[in-house]
C-alpha cells in the first residue's frame, strides 16, 4: 500500500483525553488511543504526538492570573499528558519518548530538534509537551511549529467534535459541518477551531491539516492512510 504521508504530527486535545469525565485522563481512552498510534507507526509512518493541556489546565479559566502565570502552568499541564502518552506507547509496545520545551525533567528529555528527528528516524514515536516554551502561545501554534521544524507531511488533529462546524455544535443544534475548508476561510470565518496564529502559519507553509473525532477510534488510522475523515484545512 502507498501511503500518503511519511512523517505525520497527531494533536491530541487534553478534552479528548479525558473522555466524558472532562478533567484528568481517562485510561482506556488513553491506551486505545496508544494502540492506534502503535497501529499507524506499524506501518511504517513516522508519528510525533503533541498533546493538550485542557484536561488539567485552562488559563482563561483564571482571568485574574497573570498571563505568563497562566501559560506556563497550560504548559505544565501538556507536560503530564505528554508523560502519560509516552506510558501508554510504552505499554502497548511501542519504543517511544517524551520531550518537553519547558526543561528536562526525569520523565522528559528537554526538547533539542535534532534530538526529535533522531528518534523519529529511529522509528520511536516521540510525544512533544511544554507547547514552544514561552507564553502567549497555544498548543495549536506550537503543533504547527513542531510539524515545520519536523518536516512533517500533515498535522492531524484528535479532537473531542468530528468536523469543524460553522457554529458551536453544542450550543446549536443546526451547526453545518464542513468537509473542507482553506486556511484563509477558517481566518475569515473566525470559526475557532485553531487560533489565528496557528492558522497563519499552517497557511503561509503550505501545511496540511485534518481535524477528526476521537470517539471513532479508526479516525486516527484512517486520517493517517490519508482518507477524508473529519475536516480537512488546506
């Protein structure tokens, strides 16, 4: 089978971690996530993984913080997921490990580009945590930064909604889904599903992304085979 894409970046949001419990980890979700990971390294896909901070962490749930404050306690947050990604990998086989852009720690490798493209040519999958190191900019911003330093081919996008939608979905019932949109409309559109940095930047490189749900677990296999499941940014 020829495949799409070499070298893929998969964001986890730290909502779909959590499952219906919505704050900490859900563990089967967890390791049913690691073993679709294990099934798309398994076929020969190089896999870097960035997770979320959301299940632990939000600064704007704090609006009297400091930002800076704020930030690096999110930063700290996708720093627990990225350790409990690299455990689960771990326990369903797969050689992985984890780096972090806010130091080393005993459960991290601090973040060293060089480092990361080693260990991916090396066929680990590497889980990335810490966002880019410094405040004021989100774990969407930094996935996309990752996937340009990385060279990788596609940024797919694990969420806890199956499709960009032209208005919240939970708030109402008649949100459109869409199948396809360009960087420009989801920056026009001011649809939210990627802050506009992030957006920005995927557009003026030319990066592809594929946001999916994670209640299907083949979504993950199937967005890296490079099928059209969710919504694909391009």
């Amino acid at each position: 089978m020829e495949l799409k894409y070499k070298r893929i970046i998969l964001k986890l949001s730290g909502e779909a971690l959590a499952g219906k419990g919505k704050m900490g980890i859900d563990d089967a979700l967890l390791l049913g996530a690691a073993k679709q990971i294990k099934e798309i390294a398994n076929l020969g896909i190089e896999v870097a993984v960035v997770p979320g901070g959301g299940n632990f962490w939000r600064g704007r749930t704090a609006p009297e913080m400091d930002r800076c404050d704020a930030d690096y306690m999110g930063m700290l947050a996708t720093v627990m997921n990225a350790i409990a990604v690299k455990d689960a990998l771990r326990r369903v086989g797969v050689d992985a490990q984890a780096f972090s852009a806010i130091g080393k720690t005993r459960a991290c490798e601090e973040f060293d580009l060089k480092e990361v493209r080693k260990a991916l040519s090396n066929g680990k999958v590497v889980v990335l945590g810490g966002g880019v190191g410094d405040p004021f900019f989100t774990t969407d911003t930094g996935i996309v930064l990752r996937a340009l330093e990385i060279e990788a081919d596609a940024v797919l996008m694990g969420k806890s909604i199956d499709y960009v939608y032209d208005s919240d979905p939970e708030k109402n019932p008649d949100a459109k889904p869409y199948k396809r949109l360009s960087h420009d409309e989801v920056l026009q559109k001011k649809l939210g599903v990627i802050d506009a940095t992030a957006a920005a930047l995927a557009r003026d490189n030319h990066l592809t992304l594929q946001l999916f749900g994670l209640s299907d677990p083949e979504n993950v296999i199937r967005a890296a085979k490079g099928e059209e499941v969710g919504t694909i940014i391009e």
